[in-house]
C-alpha cells in the first residue's frame, strides 16, 4: 500500500503551545494543510479514518467531524479507531485493509489528540449531589440537602490519570515501566542517560532540519506567533538535571522519572493511501510503502514489551530477520521500556519463555533505533504517535537511502504493533 504526503503538526508539551487547540481542530489542519500539498481533490477519496485516545465529549466520532470540517462531501464516510497508543498506526492498517479487501480506493487515515482538554471530572458524592439537586423538593427539604454539601465533593477525578490506568491490572502506565526495570534489571543511570540522548538526537535533528519536511507550522490561536517546532525537546538537557528528579510512580524504590518518561502531548499527523498502481496512475509519488503489519497481545503489567511480541510475529510473516532491517523506529512511551525490548530481542530466555522460539529474535543495533529521538523527547500524543512514527521513519529512509524499517510501539492494556515499512 503506497504512503502519500505524511505531515504532522509540531507536538507541544500539554499544557503550551496547543493547548487553546482541541483535538478535531488539529485533525482539521493537518488534513486542510496536506491537501495544500499533495495533488489530489477531496472529492476523490473515498473514506476517512482517524485515531483517537481521549475523543472530546462534543466530537463523536472524531473522525468524522473532522473530515466534515475540512471539507469532504457529506457522503464521504468516515470512522475513527481506538487502540490505545496505536490508535494513529490502527487508521492506516485498517486503511489498508480496506483497500486490499476492495472496499475503498483513497484513504485519509491519521491521528489527533490533545492531551490539555482531556477533562477533570466530579466524582461521585458530586454527581449524586448533584442528581439529587435535580429532584423536585419541598424548601425544607431543598435545603436539608443543600447542607449535606461538602468541600471534597468538589475533589476531581483526574481523567488523564484514569485513562493512563489499566483496569484489568490496576497499575498507571508508569508502574508497568517499573515493573520492567525491575525484570531486566535496568538501573536509574542509564534510563536518564537514554533520555538525554533522546533529547540531543531531537536537538541535533532540529539544527539539521530533519523535521522540517514533516511540520507543518501552526499559527496559535491568536494568531500571534507562529509555532514551527516541537515544543517540548530540550537540547541543554544535562545528566545532573534528570539525576536530580525524584522518581514519580514509585517514589520509594522507582527509577521512573518525568524526565526519563514521555510527556503528554497535543498534536496531530495524516497520511493518504491508497495502491500503488493507483499512485502511479495519478503521477503521486509516495512517501513509502507499508509492505505488512502485526499486533501481538501481552500481560498488561508489561505492556511496554508490546514492540518485541508485535515485531516477532511480523518477522515471522514476513520471513525476514533484524539483520534485514536498515532502520527502526520504536515509540519511547518510557527510557526504559526501549532498554526492556532491546535486552528482549536478544534473549534466549526470553524467547523460550514468552515467544514460544527457541533461539532469539536477533540482536537490535541501537544505532539504528530512533536516529533522530524520540517520544521521551519529542512527546507521544497517544492517538498520533502510530502515524508520526511511520512518517518520521519513511523520510528517514529517504534521507540515507536505506530500504527497509520497521516502526513498532506499546500499546496501553498490554498490546504491540508493528509495521514493515519500505522505500523505493
């Protein structure tokens, strides 16, 4: 299946340079800007498809108020996905399916989330109040009720945080992290200097502008300033400021820091697709072909192993092997969890126990995981990140006339994806 366009919006640290953006609102101008780019009319695709997280009470499936926003006729259907942090990578395999299965011939498919709109919500004692306000009484008894009120049923339920927690093993994404430093015996030391290096990729990628070709800058609302780069890489990030931060999960016994951790995130990211017959037809040429995919399911409490269950089952349909790679790039839900999978790859003992394999997966080069960073840096809007990484991965080929990658990532609830990427 041919990629076309692949643009992203800058991703900003929640909380900043987006924040005043919902999450429709940003599916609307990535796909608005990449039309600019790409020659094709809108009429001509025939559906659209969206990943989404934290999909906004007022957008219903997200998916389709964005395309009706962005101007696709009232009888191109759309639908949005929801597969944790794959959700952005679910819309283009999904989309793939459809056009193998004949269903469709153009697909828009793509990610949004805005991580600063995901809302506090009463709890209980409030709603109960407050459904109980609702009732008619008499004055006497209006106001016995009104005097039951208390200050902590103003006390939110954080919904970000509910979101983050698994509830079939009641853990926060930050405690199955800990779980696998603790499993594979990663110590604090090198978690952080995995993040710096993080950091300084991102910085060093910046000055070169590798993303360049992949942002598309975005006015703020005010239309004030113009925001042209991720907004949240700190290319004076040191070692001594990320040793100084005190763990966050486990603050106890943990090595899990917000510095060695993906931040939330808002941002958005779209692809087109469609075959590659139907490429060369229109004279498109593509940014890359996705060649296959996996999802491969796990234990929850070690979710973030998702990339080496997903990456081994696609080796297997594929028959290639880790040394057929030339470039990959792997989600950094966490500084660890990336440390996890590359001790997992090579591990017989993890392959007899976990893979059903008797020899291992095969030894991953570190050099050629995430060349330009990644999330720990940059962010993971957790319904975008699936389609930035097969964007930022395709252009990566590109650029050093390499043929073959593979983007893969964790997935909340104990789930992998991977897709095998190529490049003419």
């Amino acid at each position: 299946i041919a990629i076309i366009g692949g643009y992203r919006t800058p991703f900003a640290k929640a909380g900043t340079a987006l924040k005043e953006y919902s999450a429709d609102e940003l599916g609307v101008f990535i796909i608005n800007h990449m039309f600019d780019k790409v020659n094709l009319n809108r009429d001509e695709v025939d559906e659209v498809i969206f990943g989404n997280v934290a999909q906004p009470a007022n957008a219903a499936n997200i998916a389709r108020v964005i395309a009706l926003k962005s101007g696709f006729k009232h009888s191109i259907p759309a639908y949005t996905v929801h597969r944790n942090c794959a959700s952005g990578m679910e819309s283009i395999t999904s989309g793939a399916i459809n056009i193998k299965a004949g269903y469709s011939n153009i697909i828009v498919a793509g990610g949004t989330e805005s991580m600063s709109n995901i809302p506090l919500l009463y709890n209980d004692k409030m709603k109960a109040f407050f459904e109980k306000s609702t009732k008619k009484l008499s004055l006497i008894k209006r106001l016995k009720h009104l005097s039951t009120f208390r200050l902590s049923f103003l006390k939110p339920v954080i919904g970000v945080v509910e979101g983050l927690t698994d509830p079939t093993c009641n853990l926060i994404m930050g405690m199955t992290a800990e779980n696998l430093a603790k499993d594979f015996n990663i110590n604090r030391t090198d978690q952080d200097r995995f993040a710096l290096n993080s950091h300084h990729k991102v910085a060093k990628a910046i000055a070169e502008n590798k993303y360049d070709d992949e942002i598309v800058p975005i006015p703020s609302k005010s239309f004030s300033n113009l925001i042209k780069e991720d907004v949240g890489p700190r290319p004076d990030q040191s070692i001594e400021a990320l040793a100084k931060l005190k763990p966050f999960f486990d603050r106890k016994n943990g090595t899990v820091t917000v510095g060695n951790a993906c931040p939330l995130t808002d941002g958005a990211a779209s692809v087109i697709l469609m075959t590659e017959e139907e490429a060369k037809k229109r004279n498109l040429e593509p940014l890359g072909y996705l060649r296959e995919f996996a999802y491969a399911g796990l234990d929850p409490s070690r979710m973030g192993l998702g990339p080496v269950f997903a990456t081994s089952k696609l080796l297997d349909k594929t028959g290639l092997t880790v040394q057929d790679i030339d470039l990959m790039e792997m989600n950094e839900a966490f500084s660890v969890q990336i440390l996890a999978n590359l001790e997992a790859f090579k591990s017989k003992e993890f392959a007899n126990k976990f893979l059903n394999k008797k020899d291992p997966i095969g030894e991953v080069n570190p050099e050629i995981v995430n060349v330009n960073g990644g999330a720990v840096a940059l962010g993971h809007p957790v319904g975008t990140s699936g389609t930035r990484i097969i964007i930022t991965l395709l252009r990566e080929l590109k650029r050093q006339n390499k043929k073959r990658g593979i983007a893969s990532l964790c997935v909340g609830g104990g789930q992998g994806g991977a897709c095998l990427l190529e490049v003419d």
